[in-house]
C-alpha cells in the first residue's frame, strides 16, 4: 500500500537514510483495543533545501495520516512536503505478479527410483495467484495448467524489493543542520489484558464466609504488528477510547558472592489517572518481537479479605423489555427454573485490603489448597475495570451440595382492578457437613409497583425490581422462602 501526503512545494531530492537514536530508545503506549502509539528517535542529517529520507522503523499496520515527525525541543522546524508509506512487503505473490506475462524457473522435487531427484522446469506465468486467493494461471510445455510446477526462482536482479515497511519523506530544510527527530505514530497491531490469580490457603474454607487470599496480576502483551521492538518503554492504558471506524511487588535477592550484596528491587507498576483513562507505567525497557506474547507481573498482594457466598437465583429466563402497558400478565412468565446455587466472590479494592491499583478489565482465576498442600483450580471469571475502592464481584461456578426449587404457589389477575398477585415456594437444600447462607434472588418483573404483602423471613431491597432472601440452610438439611407479591398499573 502506498499513501501520499502532499505539499504545494515540489521537491528534487537526495536521499537521506534516518537512524534510529539508541540514546533516545523506542516508547510504546499500548491500548487494549488493537492500537499502540509508538515513539521513536531518528537521526536528521539534512542539507541546505530539499531532502529525501527514508526509515523501515516502522510497523506494517500503520496509519499513514497519524505520523508526527518533529523536534521535541522546539529548536527546528520539521517541513515535511510530502511522505509516503509503502507496506508492500515482497512476498512470493507480489513477485509472482511482478512477472505476469514472463517466463520463470521452477525447481520441481520428484522421486525416481527410490531417491529424490530435482529438475528446473520452465513456466510462463500467465496470471499469478493474487492476494485475493484467486488461482494461478501457468503455462508448461505448451499446456495450462491453474497450479504452479514447482517452487518458483526469481532473478535476483528484481527491482523495487521492500524487506520492510517503509516511510519515505521529502524534507525541506531552510539550512543545514543535524539533529535527533522524533517520530510517533499510530499503529494497529498490539494488545494487551490482565489476568488476576487469586490463591486460598484454607483446605476447607469452601462454606460462604470471608477468608484472606493471595492475588498475582499479569499484563499480557502481544505484538502482531510486523515489527520487532527491542528495549521498548512500554506504557499500558485501560479503557474505551473512541476509534473511528473505516500494588507491591517482591525485591529480587541475588549477586552473593564476594562482599554478598543485595540487588534493588525492580520498581513496581504505577498508575495514574490520564484523561478519563488510566495509564500503567512498566518503569522498564521490554523486547517485545513480532508475534511475540509477553507478560510482566503488575501487582502482587497478599491477605486481601474476600467475601464468598451463595446465590440462588431460580429463574433461567426473565422476559426481556416490557409490553405496550408496561405489564406481564401471561401466567408462564417467569416459570422457567434452574436448581443451579451459584458461587460468589467478592472484594473491595482498596488500600486498607493491600489493593487499591484501579484494576484493568480481565480474567481472574480463583486457586485453593487442599488438605495435601496441593493448589486446585476452582474457577474462574471475567472483571471489569475496577477503580479504587470500587467492588469486584465475580462468579467461580455453582455448587455441588448445594441446591434450590422454586415454585409458585398462586396467581391471580384482575384486569378490571389493575391487579396481580402471585406467591411462592423456595427451597434450598444443603448437603453439606456445615451449615451455609444463602442469597436467594426473586425478581419482581411484572410491573413496576409491587410491595411483598406476605413472607415468612425478612428481605433486602437490592434495586427497583430485586429483592433478597438472606436465609441459613442447616447441614443435611433445607430452609424455605414463602412470599406473596402484590403487582398494580
């Protein structure tokens, strides 16, 4: 692909190859939306007038309209008059097609006799295969045939071969002078996400309550921009950006030797609010190759207090949006139920829990010790960006021992009065050792007033249209939850 960026200024130029500035290194701002800004330093050698340079420190993924070439010291004036972007990386179908209409070499491998044997057959390329994935067209002897022979040999004499991306700009400069550019640029190509490991220390702590645990996050980061970046800063930032579309971590100990000596500990990831996004410093260089997926550890907490608790929320599917009178009226509404006592975990993320880092979106596996010493895996689910001092609440999969009914008792409608009542049975069951509390969840979807007219244990309001049961089930044992709801419109 090729783009060009033009000027009123029509430039004669003489070729200029820009260097990349070790001493100024290479940055990279990831985002976790496929996008990266990365920021170079190139070495400017410029003459009196006008200047050809061209650089390969790019991606293959580039946008060409983001590039920004300047000196970050304000001291020169970058006039670029035109650029030009060219991806075409030379691959065996671009040469293919460079030769349409020629006659090629093929080196074709047969057997014969038992042994490998290799010929030169030659073939007139009458259309190559294309990007599309279109069928190639060859000529062999005086017949068609829409396959190549062999593997195809180009003269090494072929013009305009690019090992590489490059940026082509036509500079004008007023004087000669020489200085350090930067170049910064948008580039689709890069990701990144978290993960979270949340290790429990207590054998036999599976019955709700709250329990300390270990937490381990990860950033995984994956370059798949055509590029190698090596000793690259690399920033993180978490959150929706809008895209047009067309904690503490270990000291390390070591070097004991002579005059045993301590190593400073690597300085943790930090975070700062940016816009309305947060921006994760790694406070170190990384290599991150093309194709490569690297992760670095971001925050490490120990003791964090973590909620667990069950959930019974009996019905499997809720009607969705609301009728012309804002009413559910169909008797069957509602009815289809699930036995399944859900498993949650919650926790705050805050200073006074060893947290506190706003959280990026991702993964978190939940791992328990057994009686052995051996670490389980138990679960695992998906969490949202999560600031200071915000909740995470998660599910880690449904129970075993435990298990609930629901069933409805009565209903009634009065179209006249603008009435519904409708009652219900509960019933959760342990068969476990220990008793457990349970969350039943009931939803009061038929209409937006409704008051609980009759139950036999106290709720909890949690919005407009859920309630909460709190209830303790006994060991080898079950509790019920009776309600009646009273509905009007």
């Amino acid at each position: 692909m090729k783009r060009a960026i033009l000027c009123l200024i029509v430039a004669l130029s003489v070729p200029v190859f820009a260097q990349q500035n070790q001493a100024g290194g290479t940055a990279l701002t990831i985002y976790n939306t496929d996008l990266a800004v990365a920021r170079t330093t190139v070495n400017l050698d410029l003459k009196q007038g006008n200047n050809e340079v061209t650089t390969t420190n790019v991606t293959s993924h580039l946008e060409p309209d983001s590039v920004v070439l300047r000196d970050p010291t304000g001291r020169h004036k970058v006039q670029v008059v035109e650029q030009n972007y060219d991806a075409a990386i030379v691959t065996q179908d671009w040469m293919l097609e460079k030769y349409e209409g020629q006659t090629l070499n093929f080196e074709v491998s047969r057997f014969d006799g038992g042994a490998m044997k290799t010929e030169i057959v030659p073939a007139k390329i009458l259309r190559a295969p294309g990007l599309n994935g279109g069928e190639p067209l060859v000529e062999v002897n005086g017949k068609l045939q829409f396959y190549l022979p062999g593997r195809p040999l180009f003269p090494a004499s072929t013009d305009g071969l690019l090992l590489k991306p490059t940026l082509r700009w036509q500079i004008y400069s007023p004087e000669a002078e020489s200085f350090p550019a930067e170049l910064s640029y948008l580039t689709h190509g890069f990701n990144w996400y978290a993960t979270y490991n949340v290790v429990s220390s207590g054998a036999n702590a599976a019955d709700s309550g709250t329990e300390p645990v270990d937490i381990v996050g990860w950033v995984t980061m994956s370059n798949n921009s055509g590029t190698d970046f090596a000793d690259a800063r690399v920033k993180l930032m978490a959150g929706n950006v809008a895209m047009v579309q067309n904690g503490v971590m270990d000291g390390i100990l070591g070097g004991i030797g002579n005059g045993a000596r301590v190593l400073a500990a690597p300085q943790a990831v930090s975070q700062k609010a940016f816009d309305d996004f947060h921006l994760y410093d790694l406070h170190r260089t990384v290599t991150l190759k093309n194709g490569e997926t690297k992760q670095v550890e971001f925050i490490r907490a120990a003791d964090v207090p973590v909620t667990r608790k069950y959930v019974y929320d009996g019905v499997e599917n809720l009607p969705n949006g609301w009728t012309a009178n804002g009413v559910w009226m169909e008797e069957n509404y509602g009815l289809q139920g699930t036995k399944k006592v859900r498993i949650e975990l919650e926790l705050v993320n805050s200073k006074k829990n060893h947290l506190g880092m706003p959280l990026p979106a991702g993964r978190m596996r939940f791992y328990r010790t057994d009686s052995d010493g051996q670490m389980e895996f138990v679960g695992e689910s998906m969490i949202d960006h999560t600031p200071e001092d915000g909740k995470v609440e998660v599910s880690t999969g449904t129970a075993f021992d435990v298990t609930g009914e629901r069933k409805r008792t009565e209903f009634h409608v009065d179209n006249y009065a603008h009435v519904i009542d409708e009652a219900y049975q509960i019933t959760v069951k342990n068969a476990k050792d220990k008793p457990v509390n349970v969350d039943v969840l009931e939803h009061m979807f038929r209409a937006a007033n409704w008051d609980v007219v009759e139950k036999n244990t106290p709720f909890e309001k949690k919005d407009s249209s859920t309630v909460i049961f709190p209830i303790t089930v006994p060991a080898h044992g079950q509790q019920q939850v009776t309600y009646t709801v009273h509905y009007s419109w």
